[in-house]
C-alpha cells in the first residue's frame, strides 16, 4: 500500500506543486480553504482527496485529522505549508494588531498544534516525517510586513524544538525555507522581484516556481535525508549565501 501524505494549503501555489509530485507516490489529502474552485482541479487532475481546513481553528485541525484517520492506518508524512501573506503591507509603525493576530494564528499557531496531534499519531507506529514549508523572511527583515516574517521565524523555532522531541520516537522533522517563489501570493511584486533578481539580488538569476521546492519534499519523502533531522533546506536560488 502506498505511502500516505497530508499537504496543507494543498490546492494553490506551492502546496498543489508539492500535493502534485507527492501523489506519484503517496495517498494525499491536500487542504484548502478560501478557493473550492482550485481545490476541485487539484482533485480532478491528480486524483489526490481535498478537505477544506481554516488551519488557524482548533476544531478544523481536530477534523482534519479524523478525517486522515478514516483514510489512513498510519500518517507517513506531514507537511506543514499552508500560510499567508499580511492583507495589506504596511510600514512596521502602521501595522495592526489585527493582522498581527491572524499571521500569528495562521503561520505559527496552526502548524505548530496541527504537528503536535500528528506526532502523537505517528509515535504510535516508530516512524514518520514531518517537513514545515518557513521562509527566508524567517531571517531577513522585511519592515512592510514584519508579521510575516516573526510569524516565520517562530515557526522555524517550532522546527527546532520538534526535531529534537520527535527523534527518539523516529520522526524526522525538516525545514524548508523556499525564497522569491512565483505563486500569487507575490503576484502585485513579481515585477519588482524580477528586476532585482535581474540586477543580481539572486546568484542563481530567475525566480524559483512550485516544482524547486516540491523537490525538496521529494527528497524528504522518499527518507533521502533520514539521518538529517532538524535540518534546513534552502530553496532560495543561492539567496542565503553571503559574498564580498
């Protein structure tokens, strides 16, 4: 029987690359949340299960996982990517506690108690993988929206932290942190980010799309890098890199 897989913010951007790659080889259910439309092709193009999931609501995760349960006899791989972006940019001196509040509940809340109910689901058979999609705003300072980059930053915290309590249970926790990835969330940006990676803001000159970061899942998925828990996996076409 195949593998089996849950790939939150499945239906759109990043995650349906990742849900994509990953139904070659597992049983998926991939999230959505606010476009049924795109969770529907997803179903029909790869044959993966949808269920609509608001990541930040404790009863939504709670319902994610009973339905997992109906599906699965065990939970191979986790994969912590559903996200967003602030609703509107604004100067850190501007910005409110309302947006701060949804980013927190949303990028770092969620996966952070939706991987505790997994782990306890996976220690029960010895093994598992777990893989949170982060940022490089995680480390770089993005004063416009400084919600999105503490809420990434606590999540790579949150990476740490699993890692080391799941290893003894034979959970490998992985982080991905992907960097200017063309998906909509960047979509009113995607100019300003193509003359900056053209002008060599990126050693690798173009922008990173859905499949670079899929691939790194790909490679956590099929236990490539088992005895690498805890690690970082830079998608960010050389961005992480210091020169002089």
């Amino acid at each position: 029987m195949k593998p089996t897989a849950i790939v939150t913010g499945g239906s759109r951007g990043i995650g349906r690359a990742i849900a994509t790659e990953l139904v070659k080889t597992h049983r998926v259910i991939a999230t959505w949340r606010g476009r049924k439309d795109a969770a529907d092709s997803l179903r029909e193009e790869t044959g993966c299960e949808i269920f609509q999931c608001e990541i930040a609501s404790r009863e939504d995760r709670a319902a994610l996982l009973a339905f997992a349960r109906q599906r699965f006899e065990k939970l191979d791989l986790l994969v912590n990517n559903a996200g967003m972006a602030p609703r509107e940019r604004r100067d850190l001196l501007e910005a409110s506690e309302e947006s701060f509040d949804e980013l927190m509940a949303t990028n770092l809340k969620g996966p952070h108690f939706l991987t505790q109910q997994a782990a306890r689901w996976m220690a029960a058979s010895g093994d598992g993988r777990i893989a949170f999609v982060t940022s490089i705003s995680s480390y770089t300072a993005s004063v416009n929206r400084g919600e999105y980059c503490i809420s990434k930053a606590g999540l790579s915290m949150s990476v740490a932290l699993y890692a080391q309590r799941l290893a003894e249970a034979g959970i490998k926790v992985f982080e991905i942190r992907p960097g200017i990835i063309r998906t909509d969330m960047i979509a009113k940006v995607e100019k300003a980010y193509d003359e900056k990676i053209a002008a060599g803001l990126l050693p690798q000159r173009r922008m990173g799309e859905g499949i670079d970061v899929a691939k790194a899942v790909r490679a956590i998925a099929d236990g490539l890098l088992d005895y690498s828990t805890g690690q970082i996996l830079n998608v960010d076409g050389g961005f992480s890199l210091r020169s002089l």
